[in-house]
C-alpha cells in the first residue's frame, strides 16, 4: 500500500547582532497553517525572548506530491 504526501515549507528570518540576516526553514506534511505554527515552535524553542519581536515568518509553499512505498 503506498501513501501520498506533500511537504509544506515556512522561512523564517531575523537579524544577527549585525544585523545581518539569518534564515531557518522549517517543512511539515500537515499543511500550510502547520508548517507556519511549526515555525513559530523553532521560534520558540531556540531564539531569545528578545528576539521574537524580529522574527518574520513566511509561507514558501508546497513540494509536488510524493508517493511513499
């Protein structure tokens, strides 16, 4: 039995302490609002407090479907 999935991808960007931008990708198969609220889970996890008001996250989009055999 083979299964169909897609993986959804969010960016997330916030500056360095010189302002140099830094940029991590996240990608989950449950859909668009959760690879954004995966997103925001990395946020969380690993960036300061202080940090988060920097954040910005996007929505990149959506791989072509895959078959898992």
């Amino acid at each position: 039995m083979s299964e169909t999935y897609t993986y959804h991808w969010a960016v997330l960007e916030w500056p360095d302490d010189d302002n140099q931008p830094l940029i991590q990708v996240v990608r989950t198969t449950k859909g668009r609002d959760a690879a954004s609220e995966a997103a925001w889970a990395w946020v969380h996890k690993n960036l300061a407090p202080a940090a988060l008001k920097q954040v910005n996250v996007r929505y990149l989009g959506r791989s072509d479907t895959r078959t898992k055999y």
